[in-house]
C-alpha cells in the first residue's frame, strides 16, 4: 500500500500519509481538534489507491 487517506470528521478535509504516520490532532482545513478516520480505499474496484467511494459522504 502507497498511502492511506485520512478524512476530518468535522469538516471533511481529507489528507494522505504514508502508513505508520499518524495524523494531525488540528486539522489543517477547519483549525479544530477533530478525530480523523482512515478512509483508504481497499477494494479492488478502486484500484486499492485513494478515498473509497463508499466512504465519501
């Protein structure tokens, strides 16, 4: 795996890193202490790379 994405729970925002960093306490976007969740794409219907699409809303 290349890098996983990772989404703001209160914004939105999403960002990649490479496996074994953590991401932001702040998120970048909106300033706020949020919670980021891996969204990375692991299905082969998305070539294994990016946000999965089942997770965009």
């Amino acid at each position: 795996m290349e890098e996983i994405t990772w989404k703001c729970t209160k914004c939105g925002y999403t960002l990649e890193a490479d496996p074994g960093v953590v991401p932001p306490e702040t998120c970048p976007e909106c300033k706020d202490k949020c919670e980021f969740v891996n969204v990375t794409c692991y299905i082969p219907e998305c070539g294994m790379t990016g946000q999965d699409p089942r997770l965009k809303g």
